[in-house]
C-alpha cells in the first residue's frame, strides 16, 4: 500500500518547488542538503505544488515552509503535528509533510509526536537531530548528549537524551527511518521512500548545526570513520559494515553484539533485517545501539501497513451518510416536539 | 413525535388547585438518578406545554461517597402558564432523597413548601453523615413545611417485586417511583416517561418492566393514599404559535454549529478536548457524521485548537470547544489564528474558576480574559449567548462573523446554559440567514493579505493551483504575506486588524433597549443573567418603577449605539457572575459611572437579587 499523492501530468522539476523567498538558514547548515532533497524528493514522485502542505512549528528547520513554493504553515513552537493532524483528518487528499527539530518536535512538541504517530495520519514527518538548540543560539536540548557543555548547561547536561527513533517506534509509527544530511542519496531514498510509505512516516535526520554544536555526528559523516560507525539497514539483508564489510551484528539472546566474519561466523549467522515485522521489537532494539558502543543503523527501521486516521473516520462519514444523509430540518425537529397552536 | 398541548388530568379525588408557576427541585446522592429524573420531568412538563427552564446542579466528583453533603446531586425545574426565563428562585416542593440532600436544600424550599422525603434513608448512619443530631422526620424541626414522609425504598421494593430484578436492581428503580409520586402531585401524564423507558432499556425487558411499575405505583400511590390534600395544575403557557423542543444550550450550540455549516453549503470541523462543562458539545458533533461533521479528540487542549485552525487553512467550517482552563491553553494558537488570519470559533462554556475551581458549576469570569487574554496586540470578536436557545443563533452568528471577517471568534457561553434546559420555539432552515463564503480560485493578482471592503483577506485553499502561499505566526508584508520585520509594517498591519475587527460594529444590529427608552435606571447584562434580569425588570416595572434592561450579545466590538443607549440613564447597573468585569470595560470605553451587581456563588441569580438591588439604587437616586 503505498500513499496516493495527487500526481501532476508533467512532472514538476526540482527547481519548480522553490519559492521565491531567500533561504536564510546559517551559512554551511545542514538545512540546505534536506531541502534540496525533499524538492528532488517531490519531483520524483510527480507531487503537485496545489496539493502539498508543509507544516512546521518553530525552530531553525521550521522556517522550511517558506522557502517551498506549497501551500504551508509555519505554526506555533511543538505545534505542527496538531495543525497538521486537523488539515488532514479534515482533507485526506492532501500531501501532508511536516518538518520538524528536536526541540519542537520533542520537547515542547513532544506529546504531540506521540500521538500524530499512534493515529498513523498518512503524513510524513522529518525530524532534523542537531541536538542542539539552534534558533535560540545553544542550549542543550533533549537529544543532547549527558554531560554536553551549553550556555543552559555550563557544568554539563544532567537529564538523559529522548533517542528519537525509539520513541517513534514506541509509540507504534508504521514507517521509521534515519538518514544522514550529508548523505546525499541516502537522504533521497529514505525521504522518497517516507514519502510513498501510507501513514504516519517518521524520518530522523542527522543535521549538523555547523554554529552551536558542529561536528555532532562526525562519526556517522568522516569518510575516514563512517564505514565502521553507521550500518545501513536494508531488507531482507543481514546487518554488515566496516571499512571491509567484515564486521557484522549478532543476536546474543535479545543483545546485540559486534563479530567479526570469517572467525567461524558466517553470514547467515548476523541478524537479518526485516522491515515488515509485525512486532516492533526488533526494530526497537535496532534503535538501542549507538555510538560508540555500535554502529549506529541508518535506513528504515520499520515499514508496515496500518490503517489511517483519515481514511477509517473518512469511511464513517461516508457509511453514516449511507445509512441516511442528515437533513437540518430533521436534526431541527428531533426527539419530542409539541405544537403551540 | 408531535403531541399536542392538552393535558392529560388524573382521575382526582383530591382537589386540584391551579398555579401559575411552579417550582420543583429533586435532591439525592449522585448515584440516586436525580438528574435523570429531572430531566423526565422537565421533558414531559415540556410535552403539555409548559414554559420552563431547568437548573441541573451537580458534583465534581463522579459518586462522592453515598450519603455525604459533598455528594448531593440536584435537578431543579421551574414550569409555568406564563413566560419564565430562569430556573426560580423559591422552591414549591423540594423532593429529597436522604438527610444530606435535605439538610443541603431545604433553606431554598418556600415557607409552608411541600417537602417529599424518602424516609427509609433517614437511618442513624446517614443522620450522622450529614451531621443531623436528631432525625429531622421526628424533631419536630420541619413543622414549617408540608412534610410527606413516604418509605420509597420499601414500596418500590414492593411494587417491583415480581419483575425478578435483583435487590440492587430493584433499587434502582426509586427514582421512578418518586417521579410517579410527583407526577400525581402536580397531574402530569406519565406516557412521555414510560416512552421514554421502554426506548431506553428495550433491550432488557424486565428492566422496562420494573421501572414503569414503579413509576405507575408512586403516581398511583399518590392517588390512592390520599397523602397529600391537593393537588397542583399548571396550564400549558400562552407562548407564541409554533412547534416546540425542550433543547439545553450545549445541545444548541452543537446545532447551530452544523446549521452554520449547512447555511454556508461547507462541512464542520470540530477539535476538542473532553472537559466539563463542555464535552457535551462534542458528544453532540459526534453524532452527526450524516451531515458530513467531522469530530477529532485531541490530546489536548493545545492540539485541539491547532487542529482546528489546520482544518480552517485547508478550508473547514472549523470549531473548538472548552471550558476556561482550556482557553487559557489555546491563547497562543489563538494569537496565530489572529495574525494568519484564518476564520474559527471558538467557544468556552465558561465554568467557576480560577484554575479548576467549581467545575460543574456556572460563572461568567472569562469575559476579560476572551477580550485581553493573548500577548501582543490580538484583536477577536466576542460574542455571549444570553438563554439555551441563543446558543443556537449565536453558534451561527459566530461563523457568519468568522468567514465574513477572517477572524478567530469567540463565543461565550457558561455551565448554567449549557445544561439548563428551555422549550424551543423550532426554526424552519429555509427562514435561517446564508452564510457567503468564498474561495478564491484565479491566480492573477492573487495576494494572500490583499484586502477587500470590510478589510477582510482571502481564504484560498490548499488544492487550489496556482494560489500557493504560506502563512505563519511571523509578521507579514500587508499585501504579500511574505515575513517582513519593517517597523512601519508592523505598525500598519496592528492598525489594520484592529481596524477590521472594530469595523464590525459596522455590521450589527443595534442595541435595544426593553422598557422605557429613557429613565432613571437601566440594568444593563450580557449572558445569562439575561433571564433573571428580565423577569426582574418586568416586575419592577409592574410596581411603577422607572426601569429598563438592555442586553449585550456583542461584547467586541459593541454595538455603535451602546454609548448613546448609557448616556439615556441616570444610573447603570450591571448584574455579572464575576467581580464586575463588564462593568469595568463599560467604564473605560464610554467613561460612565456604573454599579456592579456581583455574584459568585458558582449559581445563577435569583430574580430576587436583582429585584432587591433595583430597589435599592432607585431609592437611593
């Protein structure tokens, strides 16, 4: 099942999706890479600009909506998913995207993403992970690292991070994925595939705030250690990485461990990747290993049909209107009435 | 189901005597079904025609523990041959359930009132509860009343006894019995109740069984044990011609919402959170997908609000209901609302406050905060209904007001309309007004903040080519929408907000004044002390007092004439259920002397607070 976006005849190019406002993000943000890719992303998909909406909330990645010539909202902080969720539920034709940060869309936005998620809107939500609060240049935020030196946190953070795919795949999200801003066809292929995923996709982006907290994720972006800090996720395929694909991950019980092939492990003996699994476990587990004890996965966790909100309240409003479309007058004139002459 | 309005009267062998108005409140634990059976009989006293408005009183806590004075639930119920436009101030009869209800109730029962207690719950147990030294029934402390002392408890259990109902089955049926007893005592027929039962409980037989038994054998208890010495009539009342309802303000508002949406030719969005007094609303909604209404239960009350403006970019009819706690929530989407400029209504059944305060009881102490209560510079309409039926008529009005303008609005209503009951003289749609509203679809010289006549901007919505735009909380360009941080910019579109909504006053009826157009006094009121303002007034004037009412259904803007209309009066009083919050805005914008009536009790007024008062400032003038 995959989403029904309202396809243009002609294919819009990239370049068609830009508005004509000034991107104004900081020289040398990771912003750029996605909005370039989410463009090239509409483009693919043959999106029409009348039937796309980007929501946002507030923070450094909300300012999206301007700089896409859509239809948008750049809401309130934490918010978009609301607005988002009434736009959709209200017309299920539309192309819903909303862009978000850790901070939106986690913290003060953070119940919001839970329940987004649970109703499964067919709305594609990209979470940009700088771990950093950027637009009010440099508190820690709840992706922060423990210990992390900010202006808030002159003597180190001292509240545990929120891991944001886990808390998507706790709240049940039909679609999971992690990509990497720099990354370039990476980020194209899980947002391409977020994008044609039916119901509520859920995409964390590794974006480097080259101002309050640069080199966040260099492990998972140095061609030198890369290799050997992120695994690619692919169905079907087990779970290999190192510079020499000679490193694999193994199910120890219900832990994840590091081996090596060749030193009597085979193949066939890693874990095997499986997108589609009914249970979310795996998958959860998958979200549980990181840097630098693991190599952090990138690619789609977890990808499984679900029913829409929109669609199942969209199917009630049309059967009630079958069993007898509602007249006024009648709605009027219902229960015991009297007549006054 | 269309009844007429002639009464039904039982075979009486006592003497019946004909009042006007009538006055009856029932009292019991919250488990005791008291508003359920207050409800039948306001239904059924609505059936044979009489004029009425209901008064549902009951506590925060779901059952507070049995027997307990913080656990009284109530139902009171004024009926009359004439117009009445409050619940009643004194009560005729005070049906009671045990010692908490009585001891919690009886100060409003009439000198010489009719007092029906169930005397099998006077028990030392429940004395003690509700802290009665001695039994009532036996003190010789309730010599001042009409006591009947009738053991519902055993004859229900009599009556109900071959129905095969268990024990506490069995139990449940009091409620009827009492009603039955009532019935007899003021001659209401019981086929409305009966029906109403048997529609109820059709899937359980021996439950409709039990229950109209019950019912029938306190009626004809009443009948047959000649307890009381009379009994009581009161015809149906002379109101204007048409067909009827009995509708509460919730109910209402609910409708007046989907009718806004019909005369519009659009479809409803509501978003809401569940909170008393408000939820019923969304129950309400929530029935009616066959009008093609959409409801959303949010996770909150912020997402409720946001959800609701989502649907009002992508062209909804859209709506969302709370209470004060929940408005205090939405104030910041409110405020995007006001910049994007986006149509929605907003309504708050306003509730005893601040923070969760009296829940389930009524106050009107939102009024500053529904004009003020946003940062910045945040101009909206506010609107109040003033009786159960003007939710209908305000609900609309709201939205023609919304979609005309672009503009958030609220609509102010509060816990005593919301659950109050009244009859309903019923519209016909086709005499409804329509609401024009318009999606612009040519992208030629399509700017998102160009402005027409009433300085209103379009709403183009998505799935329109061509007319993509952005809108956001950011300040706009006045004619691109496009963010802009110009100073002059900023200034111009905070005076052109404010301009629009104050050019609304524009657009409404003027304000008119009931009684004499000039004079000594005029009570001037807004929400529902609209009712007991009235009758007050009314009788005022009856005794020769020079005095006049003037209500306010448009409180932001108001209406042009409303200065002139103050300027006619020597003295003005302001009757609120709040520290005098009308009052104090009268007085900034018209620089006039007022005197506030205030009452925070988490009750309406009685007619006679008001009357006392009138009394009062005209003697002292």
């Amino acid at each position: 099942m995959s989403s029904q976006i309202p396809v243009e005849a002609v294919k819009l190019t990239a370049k068609q999706f830009a508005s004509n406002q000034d991107v104004r993000w900081c020289p040398g943000c990771g912003d750029y890479s996605i909005l370039a890719q989410v463009k090239k992303v509409l483009s693919n998909i043959g999106a029409s600009r009348e039937n796309t909406v980007f929501v946002s909330g507030i923070g450094c990645s909300s300012r999206f909506p301007y700089y896409m010539d859509t239809y948008g909202l750049h809401s309130i902080h934490g918010r978009a998913l609301g607005f988002a969720s009434g736009l959709k539920a209200y017309n299920p034709d539309l192309n819903v995207w909303v862009v978000t940060g850790d901070g939106d869309g986690l913290s003060i936005g953070g119940n919001h993403l839970l329940h987004a998620i649970r109703r499964n809107f067919d709305i594609n939500i990209l979470l940009f992970n700088n771990r950093i609060y950027g637009l009010t240049k440099g508190q820690y935020s709840p992706t922060s690292e423990i210990g992390k030196r900010t202006k808030s946190t002159p003597d180190g953070v001292i509240d545990y991070p929120l891991h944001p795919i886990s808390v998507a795949i706790g709240a049940e999200a039909s679609f999971v994925a992690r990509t990497v801003d720099v990354h370039v066809k990476h980020l194209a292929d899980t947002i391409e595939r977020a994008a044609r995923h039916k119901g509520t996709s859920f995409v964390e982006i590794y974006q480097n705030c080259n101002i309050f907290n640069d080199g966040a994720f260099q492990y998972a972006t140095d061609k030198q250690t890369k290799a050997d800090n992120i695994v690619e996720l692919v169905h079907g395929r087990p779970l290999i990485f190192g510079k020499e694909r000679t490193k694999g991950i193994r199910l120890n019980g219900l832990s994840p461990e590091i081996v090596t092939l060749g030193e009597g492990v085979t193949e066939d003996d890693l874990l095997f990747h499986d997108e589609k699994a009914r249970e979310p476990s795996l998958a959860y587990l998958l979200s549980r290993m990181h840097h630098p004890e693991f190599p952090e996965p990138i690619g789609v966790f977890r990808a499984v049909e679900r029913s829409t909100y929109e669609d199942v309240l969209q199917d009630q409003v049309t059967a009630a209107i079958e069993r007898g479309k509602g007249d006024l007058d009648d709605i009027l004139n219902e229960g015991d009435t009297w007549v006054v002459a | 189901m269309v009844t007429t309005t002639k009464t039904k009267t039982a075979s009486n062998t006592s003497k019946a005597v004909e009042l006007e108005t009538v006055t009856v409140r029932f009292v019991g634990d919250s488990g005791d079904g008291m508003q359920l059976t207050g409800s039948q009989f306001t239904n059924t006293s609505a059936i044979v025609g009489n004029d009425l408005n209901t008064l549902p009183d009951y506590p925060a806590e779901i059952r507070a523990p049995a027997g307990s004075l913080g656990g009284v639930s109530g139902f009171q119920v004024n009926f009359s041959s004439k117009r009445i436009h409050t619940p009643g101030d004194c009560l005729h009869a005070l049906i009671a359930f045990n010692p908490a209800a009585l001891k919690t109730n009886l100060a409003d029962l009439d000198h010489g009132g009719i007092l029906v207690v169930n005397s099998d719950a006077f028990s030392q147990s429940n004395l003690d509860k509700a802290g009665y030294e001695s039994n009532p029934l036996e003190d010789g402390s309730l010599d001042d009343y009409k006591l009947f002392a009738i053991p519902v408890g055993k004859l229900n259990a009599e009556a109900v006894a071959d129905t095969g109902l268990s024990t506490k089955a069995a139990g449940r049926c009091k409620n009827f019995f009492a009603l039955g007893v009532v019935y007899w005592l003021y001659e209401r027929p019981l086929e409305p109740t009966t029906r109403w039962i048997e529609q109820k409980f059709a899937k359980a037989p021996a439950v409709v069984e039990a229950n109209c038994k019950a019912l029938k054998a306190g009626y004809y208890f009443g009948e047959t044990a000649e307890i009381f010495p009379l009994t009581y009539r009161v015809p149906p009342a002379k109101i204007p011609a048409g067909k009827y309802r009995k509708i509460t303000g919730n109910e209402a508002t609910a409708l007046g919402l989907v009718a806004a949406a019909k005369l519009a030719d659009k479809k409803l969005f509501y978003a809401s959170y569940p909170i008393t007094p408000a939820s019923d609303i969304l129950h309400e909604l929530a029935k009616r997908k066959n009008c093609s209404v959409k409801t959303f239960q949010a996770e909150d009350e912020i997402a409720a609000v946001c959800a609701a403006i989502g649907s009002s970019f992508g062209g909804a009819m859209a709506v969302t209901g709370t209470s004060g706690p929940g408005i205090a929530l939405k104030g910041e989407a409110m405020g995007l609302a006001v910049i994007m400029e986006l149509p929605l209504v907003i309504i708050n059944v306003q509730r005893g406050g601040p923070s969760t305060g009296l829940p389930t009881k009524t106050e009107q102490a939102d009024l500053l905060q529904a004009i003020y209560g946003r940062h910045g510079e945040c101009p909206m309409p506010v609107l109040a209904a003033s009786t159960a039926p003007d939710c209908f008529t305000m609900a609309i009005e709201a939205f023609r007001i919304a979609t005309k303008y672009m503009t958030p609005v609220l609509l102010l209503t509060d816990g005593y309309l919301a659950n109050g009951a009244e009859p309903w003289k019923i519209p016909s749609v086709d005499g409804l007004p329509k609401i024009e509203v318009k999606h612009p679809t040519d992208p030629d010289n399509y700017h998102p903040y160009q402005r027409d006549e009433n300085l209103s901007r379009p709403w183009a919505i998505p799935g329109t080519p061509g007319l993509e735009h952005r809108l956001g909380g950011l300040e706009k360009d006045a004619l691109t929408g496009n963010v802009c941080y110009l100073p002059e910019n900023h200034e111009k579109m905070i005076h052109t907000r404010a301009a629009k909504i104050a050019k609304i006053a524009d657009d409404l009826p003027l304000l008119e004044v009931d009684g004499d157009q000039s004079g000594d006094l005029l009570v001037l009121t807004w929400g529902s002390p609209f009712g007991a303002t009235t009758t007050a007034v009314e009788q005022c004037r009856e005794r020769g007092l020079s005095v006049s009412h003037a209500h306010l259904r448009y409180l932001e803007p108001m209406q042009k004439n409303v200065g002139e209309v103050l300027s006619r009066f020597k003295r003005i009083l302001i009757p609120e259920m709040n520290l005098g919050q009308l009052s104090s805005r009268i007085r900034s914008l018209y620089l006039v002397d007022t005197i506030s009536l205030s009452k925070v009790q988490g009750k309406p007024f009685m007619i006679r607070e008001i009357e006392t008062k009138i009394e009062q400032v005209l003697s002292e003038i």
